[in-house]
C-alpha cells in the first residue's frame, strides 16, 4: 500500500497559491479581475504554411516564479516531438499498449515535430539549452527541452523569454494534426512545465498521458489562408486581412493553461446563448461539418446540459463564451478538451437515443470543469480530471437523456479502420445505470491492473485509461449511493471551488471529503485508490427448514423422537442465507430476504469477515436473498453472484436467449452453406 | 428481362411442386444447430445460476449480466450479442459475410459452419435433382441423389473456395487503399459513397463467384458431368455468356430476400418473452423467417436450373425416382 504522506507538501504549496494575493485581487490593465495565479503568459505569432504544413512561430514567454524557491532553468514541453521518428517514448509506449495510435502507417509527410530555433532572454543573449528524459532517460526523446538562465529566478520573480521555431504538422497523432485542409492543432508550441517545490514537473510525452501546465494569459496571432474558418481558446478580439490571401486572427484568453486552435475552409459557424438562472451566461460557437448540420441541436442541448449541471452541481462556468468543435471525418481529433474549446465527435448517421454524440459532448464539455479550471496534474493523477468527469457525464446523461439504447454499426469495410457507417438502434436494449454496462466490464477486467495511486505516467499505457476513467467514475458512483448525493454534491463542489485555477493532488480530494463526509473514509480510499483489490460478494446459499423437523426432542416426558412431518404444512421457519465475500475489498452491505408470502427483512453486514450467516425465523418460507440490492457497491465484478433464489429459476431464461442464439446460429450456417 | 423474371418464377414454381424439400433442409439446419443451442443454453444456465438474474432476462436484456457472462465465457458461448435479437442476427451474418469476418470466429463456429458445408453439399444435390424433374420427393431418392454428387460438389466447392479466397483478399486491399487515396476526405457522405461503391463491386464479385457454383452443380447434375473443374469451367462459360439472365435472377431474388427481411422485421420478436408460450412463439416467428430464407435459396436454384435448361436445351437430363 503506497502512504499518502508524500503528497501532503502539494497541499502546502497550494495553500501558499491560494493566499497568493495575485490570485484574487489582482487586476490587469484591462481591468479584468485575475481568476489565476497567471504565471506562465504566452504571446505567439505563427504563420501556417498550408503547402508543406508547417508552422513558423515567435513567441514570448512570461514566467513569474511562485514558489519558495529559485530556478535557474526554464523547462518546456516540446510535445510534437513525439512523432518526430519511432525512438520517441511516445512512439515506443503506443507500439506496446496494444491500442495503436498509427500503428506502422506512417508517410513520410506524416510525421511531426517541434524544432526550436532560438531561446533568449527579451533582447538578450541566446541561452544554452538541452533536451532532457527525466522520466525514462530515453536519450533519442526530444519531448523535453531545457533552457539554463544567466541568473536564478527568485521568488515572485519574473523572467521574459523569446522562442523561434518551426512545426511539422502531423497526420493526426493524439488528436492533433491535418486531414486534407482540416487542422486540430493542440499543444502544439513550446510550452513551459510547471515549477513545484523546488524543481520543474515536465514529464516526456506518453502515450497514455496527457498534460499539466500553469495558468496565464495567451494571445495569439494566427495567419492563415482568409478562407478558413478558425476556432480557438478564448476570444477573437482582432481579424486583420493581410492582402496576400492570408487573414491574421488574434485570440486572447486568460486564466487557461493551454492553447488550442482549428481551421477549415469547411466549418459553418453556428452561435447559442446559454442562459439559466443562477447561471453566467455562456456563448455557445458551434462549428459545424456541414454534413452534421441537422445535428446542430444536439450537440448545443449537450453543451447546455454540461454547462447547466455541472455549473449547479460544482461551480459556474467562469470564461462566457465555448467553443464546441465538430471535427472533420476521420480527422481522428474527436473526442478532446481544451480550454474554452472542445472537440465532440459524430458521423453521418447518428440516431437519437443511442448516446452519441451527446455523451461525448457532454462529457467534453464537462472537462472544461475538471481539467479546465481544476487543472489538476495529468500526469501524475489523470483520474483527477477523467475520473471526475466520467462520474458527472454519467450522472448528466442520466439526467438529461435518460438510458441509452444499444447501438450497433454496421458495414465496417474490411482491414480499414472506418468503424461502422449505418448504426441499427435496438431500442429494446437499454443501459439504465448511471454507469455503462461497458464500463463496468473495462473495470472489472482491469480492477488489477495498476493501482490508482501509482503515477500515470508510470502505468501500464494499454490499461491505465480503465483506471482513471471507470474506476475512478465507478468507486465515486459506489460513494454517491453510500453517502448519498446530497452529501458527495457538497463535497465535490467544496472541491472544485477550493481548487479552481489551480492544481489539486489527490489528497486535497479525500480531504475534503474528511471534511465534508461526516465520517473517515480512509478505509475506502485506502482500497479503491491506493490499492487494487477486487470487490465481489456473493449469496452462497439460501435454505429454509421447518422448526419442527425431525429428530430427538425434549418432551414432557424427557426426550422424545419427533418423525419428519409435512415441512410444507410447517408454520415456522428457520430461513438461512450464507453472504460470502469472495474478494479481498472489503465493504458494508445490506442483505435483502424476500419471502414467499412477500415481506421482506434487510439486514446489514459489516462485510469484514470472509463470510456470514444470517437467520431469520418466520411464518414463511424464503424465494431469495440478494446482498447489496440496491447496487451501492458499483466496484463488484460479480452481480451475477449477488442474489440467489431457494429455487432456482433458470431454465425458462436460458432456452429463451439461446433460442435466439440458436436462430443466429442457424442464420450463420445458412450463410456458411452460400459458400458451397 | 423477360428472360429472368420467367426463370424467377419457373423457380418458384419448381419449388413450389417439391415442397416438401424445403421442409427436409429446414429441418436439417435445426437439428444441426441443437447441439451448439443447447450447450450455449447450459452455459446461461450455469452463468444465471440460481441468481435473481433469471428473472430480469425474462423481461430484458440485463447488459451487465451480459458482459459478465461474456467475459467468463469462451468459445462458441462468448458469441452470444444482444445485436442477435430480430433482424440483427440476420444483419450480423451479412457482415460477416461481406468482411470475411465469418472465417475469424470462434473455431467451434467454424468447425460447425465448414461441416454444415459439407451437409448442405449433400443436401443441394438432392434438391436439385427433385427441382429439375419436379418429381415427388422421397428421402431415398433425395439422399441417393445427394450422394451420387456429393463429392464432385465438394470438390466444385474447394476450388470455389480459391475464388472467394482471392475476392476476400482483393477486397481488403481495396478498402485499404481507398481508404489511404481518401485519407484526406473530410466529408463522410464522400467516403461512404466511394466505399459503397465498392463495396456493391465486392458483392458483385461475390455474387459472381456463387453463381459460377450453382451453375457449375447445375451442369453436374443436368449433364452429368464428372470433372469439377470442367464443370466449374462451364459455370464461368454460361455466367459469362448470359450475364444478364444470370444476375437477373440473382437480383430478382435478392429483391424478394429484401421485401422477406422487412416483413420479418415487422414481425421479428424482440426481448419481451416471460413465458414458454411466448418464447416458443418467437422462436417460430424466426423459424418462418429462416424457412422463407431457405425457399428463395431454393428458388434461386431452380430458377437457375430454368434458365440453364431454356439456354441449354440439349443438356441431358437425368432420371431420378
């Protein structure tokens, strides 16, 4: 079991932040009231190259030191070297977990990469720099750069850097890239890591990672062909047409810690208000593929319903304007969150009920919350941001949309990666639980893999996303139906107003909920985040038996021999239910005993010991016992296992699904039998 | 096309005279499948246990139990789908057969469906035989007759089997290279037209392939020829020779397979049955969908024994009881 006390200094160093009276009384010159500790300020002026797909960018960085103490380096993330050839350690992790981002199908105008130019102070000297593998020593890894300053940074000191560089763009890898004159264009220039304690957090690139960067203020200059329609982080506040078939777009946004801009001649731009009250309004930009347009409504039903729960749930949504972003077909860039703009992810036939897109979008939209303005460290603690958000996407589906119907696409052109063109909703099928049915199985055939509390960046790249997204979504699904919603509601929000705009460790989580719960939940925690243990309790067994069975007695007359009587004509008796806990999690749970006259009898179970036997006398017989009725504990990786009738009543059930098996089966042969 | 839509209905006709034949494969195909039926059913049987769940897949498809069920099983079990209900199972099938995906399930599948094969090679030539003299059936004459081209079937049905061989293989070649000449498609509607072009050229070819079969068994049972391979020969020659009658009966009858599937689909049961009434009633709701799927296999065979014998008028016809 990893102890949580190394973590505890984070929690320090975040108070340190949250007392910074830059955080809440500063005030720009434009007046706008800093949300942030704006530390790590951006301006960027990049020119696309549409022809070679390159990327000529100046930039200027402002990096204020807030810690206690100096820095005599400036460490950057120089993510598009991860495609720059195969050493990289993000090639060689995708190549091992088993979930290829390109797999072998790589051009030679495919690849990407990041190549600085130039590092210098503001109108000084060029600084030395260096690439650095802190994580795997990789020496063929160019994700890191290290720039070495003239003069340490001390505290509340303030350093201002210059960068020149150029950028391949890539055919999409991690949904950042070109397709045709489609461009995703994410994390995508030199970007600061973020200096904690007394050293820099900036990790290599992976392939199962995402990122972690400080606050600040970006403005951004993009030039590119007049004809493309841009989306971005934060707002357009100048578009200036420069006469050579180029437009220069300046968007500026502060209190974001990234980035991110598309462009395509293709995008037709739609605008909503969201407006609810007790809610700030929200200006909604859709941009649309103009063969999704009938599909306009739904993805800003989506975004409303993210921005409306979430805002009520855990906090308002602060910036006044999104931008939801409609990718282009197999762009490969769907599906992704970033700062004021996300991308959703739909295809040309989508039927309504089926949960997509509007559970993509939704949860898109939700990482505006828990990734956006809580910008916990992805590195070390995706769960914190994916976890956080698969639980409230679940709950704001549930909610709004209601069960998902099972949803299968057909014609998948064979050895291509297309995925399904024409879906067939079955719409008998339905997922009720707050929780997907998938997600419990991605659990549960991952509860082992990896323990939460390791770093992710350490974890296993082909398991670790069952880890942050469903375990995670599935042990905050069990606390809700053990503490209730109106207790974790309170506890989330506390959470996300005491960390918003800045970066949460794990423990500033569970103590929030010491706090907030009204109990000590380390026994819970203890299993579900620092260990990986498996929950699964079962009913072993459920009997009833007449008081008066046979056997040696004691009578009147001293022991008397009672013969078997009818057990069926009995008028008590003696109903057994052994619970057994088949895994190592351990976890409190109710046993529900149905009799056969209809009264029902719950009784509790510490579920502590390996197992327990619970009696019950009555009038009546029992039909069954379930533990854990009402499926508090989401964690089990058995519900079969949970209930069990005296007579079992399976035979009906089971000829019903494999005759329709069988009716498959028999339609397969038939099409085997084509063949001759 | 005058020509296939007579031989169409001379099909029907035919079948129509030996009824009773579709009953025999029909019946086949059931009892072939019991078996797997029942170890699928014993092994829902054992995942439901004595556990609550029984009652909940009487109303619905339980999807947790579902996935818990599929990820404790293994072979043939684990391919129980909820896509399996209604027209699904027949949509399953059709992909796979368009993707060749039908030869990478699981092996007890394939061991199952490659026997079926056989079977179904003994069987058509007694259906045939019957189609073509319209006599009545008997078992004797329809199994004497199954078995005298039997082997020459399957030996016609090997080298059919390099064919589709080479159709599945040209066919993810190209559905990758379109795929790559389109990698810079953003409009989906663009890409799915390319690949549904396609994609009707693979089933052309497909089709093709099949109707090169049934006419080369056609040959071996009107002339009784004795090499395979002449006979397979002889099916490329009258496909090629008669394009427009052969593929005309094929679309004749795969429009009639169409207007099957939407009635089916009006009909088809779907997840509800509490009770062995209604679940025995689904189940023969299928069963009518499966005979109506073995009769135009069966028409199309006669239509094209029609077209063959109006094209071929000479073709030495055989006796049969």
């Amino acid at each position: 079991m990893l102890r949580r006390s190394g973590f505890r200094a984070g929690l320090l160093l975040a108070a340190i932040a949250l007392i910074d009276p830059a955080l809440s009384s500063a005030r720009e010159p434009g007046g706008d009231v800093a949300l942030s500790l704006r530390n790590a300020n951006y301006e960027i002026d990049v020119r696309l190259d549409p022809e070679a797909r390159l990327l000529h960018g100046r930039q200027t960085v402002v990096w204020r030191n807030v810690r206690e103490a100096a820095t005599d380096e400036l460490w950057f993330h120089l993510y598009w070297n991860a495609w720059r050839n195969r050493d990289s350690t993000w090639m060689r992790e995708d190549r091992y977990r088993g979930r290829s981002d390109r797999g072998d199908d790589v051009d030679r105008d495919d690849w990407g990469y990041l190549d600085v130019h130039s590092v210098r102070l503001a109108g000084g000297a060029e600084l030395e720099r260096r690439f650095a593998a802190p994580d795997d020593g990789n020496a063929a890894d160019r994700t890191v750069m290290v720039a070495s300053l003239p003069a340490a940074v001390e505290p509340g000191g303030e350093v201002r850097v210059e960068l020149e560089w150029t950028a391949k763009v890539p055919r999409t890898f991690a949904r950042t890239g070109f397709r045709g004159d489609y461009y995703f264009i994410a994390h995508w220039f030199p970007k600061l890591g973020v200096f904690e304690g007394d050293r820099w957090n900036c990790h290599q690139y992976h392939a199962a990672t995402e990122y972690f960067s400080d606050y600040g203020t970006y403005d951004v200059r993009l030039t590119l062909p007049e004809d493309f329609v841009v989306g971005a982080t934060g707002r357009e506040v100048e578009r200036r047409d420069n006469g050579d078939g180029t437009a220069t777009h300046r968007y500026r946004q502060a209190d974001v810690h990234a980035f991110t801009w598309t462009a395509s001649p293709e995008y037709v731009e739609l605008t909503r208000r969201f407006e609810v009250d007790g809610l700030p309004p929200v200006d909604m930009r859709l941009l649309m593929q103009p063969e999704h347009l009938s599909q306009a409504d739904r993805h800003f039903n989506a975004t409303s319903a993210a921005l409306e729960l979430y805002g009520k749930w855990y906090g308002a949504y602060p910036y006044g304007h999104v931008t939801v972003v409609d990718p282009a077909y197999g762009s490969g860039s769907g599906g992704m969150e970033y700062p004021t703009l996300f991308t959703c992810g739909t295809r040309l036939y989508n039927p309504f009920g089926g949960g997509r897109p509007e559970g993509v979008t939704v949860h898109e939209a939700g990482h505006q919350f828990w990734y956006g303005i809580v910008g916990n460290d992805e590195f070390n603690s995706a769960w914190l941001d994916e976890g956080l958000n698969t639980f409230s996407t679940g709950r704001v589906m549930h909610e709004t949309f209601g069960a998902n119907a099972w949803v299968k696409r057909y014609f998948r052109p064979p050895g291509t990666d297309s995925g399904g063109f024409l879906p067939v909703l079955f719409a008998e099928i339905r997922d009720p639980g707050v929780i997907s049915s998938s997600r419990l199985s991605r659990y549960r055939n991952h509860a082992t893999t990896d323990v939460p509390a390791h770093p992710t960046w350490r974890a296993h790249p082909g398991s670790i996303g069952n880890i942050s997204y469903s375990k995670t979504a599935i042990w905050l699904a069990t606390l809700e139906n053990y503490l209730g919603w109106e207790t974790l509601q309170p506890i989330m929000a506390s959470f996300f107003e005491r960390w918003k705009f800045g970066h949460p460790r794990p423990e500033d989580l569970f103590d929030v909920f010491d706090e907030l719960a009204g109990q000590d939940l380390d026994w819970f925690f203890d299993q579900v985040f620092y260990d990986d243990v498996r929950f699964d309790y079962e009913i072993q067994s459920v009997k009833s038996v007449a008081v008066e069975a046979e056997g040696w007695f004691e009578g009147d007359a001293g022991l008397e021999f009672r013969p078997a009587g009818d057990e069926e004509s009995s008028d008590e008796y003696r109903n057994e239910v052994v619970v057994r806990r088949l895994g190592e999690g351990r976890f409190p749970v109710e046993v529900l005993m149905v009799f056969e006259d209809g009264s029902e009898v719950r009784r509790r179970w510490d579920g502590q010991y390996r197992w327990t036997l619970l009696t019950e006398r009555g009038p009546s017989k029992l039909e069954y016992a379930i533990v854990d009725p009402d499926r508090v504990l989401l964690l089990d990786t058995n519900f079969t296992n949970n209930s069990r009738r005296r007579e079992s009543e399976n035979r009906l059930p089971s000829v019903k699904w494999a005759s329709k098996w069988m009716v498959w089966l028999q339609d397969l042969l038939a099409t085997f039998a084509s063949f001759v | 096309m005058t020509g296939p839509i007579r031989s169409a209905i001379n099909g029907a006709a035919r079948l129509s005279r030996v009824r009773r034949l579709l009953v025999w494969l029909w019946i086949a195909n059931l009892l072939f499948a019991l078996p797997l039926a029942f170890q699928v059913s014993a092994s829902i049987e054992r995942s439901i246990g004595a556990s609550q769940v029984g009652r909940t897949l009487l109303e619905r498809l339980d999807l947790i139990w579902h996935t818990e069920y599929q990820d404790a099983s293994e072979g043939v079990s684990a391919t129980l789908e909820p896509s399996q209900v209604g027209v699904g199972a027949f949509l399953d099938n059709l992909e796979l057969w368009f993707s060749g995906e039908i030869f990478e399930l699981d092996p007890g599948l394939i061991a199952a469906g490659a026997l079926y094969a056989l079977l179904w090679a003994l069987l058509i030539g007694g259906a045939l035989g019957y189609l073509q003299s319209g006599a009545r059936p008997t078992l004797r004459g329809f199994f004497g007759s199954g078995g005298e081209f039997f082997f020459r079937f399957v030996r016609v049905t090997v080298l059919m089997a390099g064919l589709y061989y080479l159709v599945y293989r040209f066919s993810e070649w190209l559905f990758e290279s379109l795929e790559y000449r389109t990698r810079d498609v953003t409009v989906e509607k663009s890409v799915l037209s390319v690949y549904l072009l396609a994609a009707a050229l693979v089933v052309l070819l497909l089709v093709l392939v099949r109707m090169i079969s049934d006419y080369a068994k056609v040959a071996i049972v009107m002339e009784d020829r004795r090499s395979a391979l002449l006979a397979s020969l002889r099916g490329v020659r009258f496909v090629l020779s008669h394009p427009i009658g052969t593929l005309g009966v094929v679309l004749i009858v795969g429009v009639a397979g169409l207007v099957v599937l939407y009635l089916y689909s009006l009909v088809a049961p779907g997840v509800g049955q509490s009770t062995w009434t209604t679940v025995v009633l689904a189940f023969l709701v299928s069963q009518l969908f499966l005979i109506a799927r073995l009769a135009l296999r069966l028409t199309l065979l006669g239509a094209e024994l029609d077209l063959y014998e109006r094209a071929s008028p000479l073709a030495a016809n055989a006796d049969y009881d």
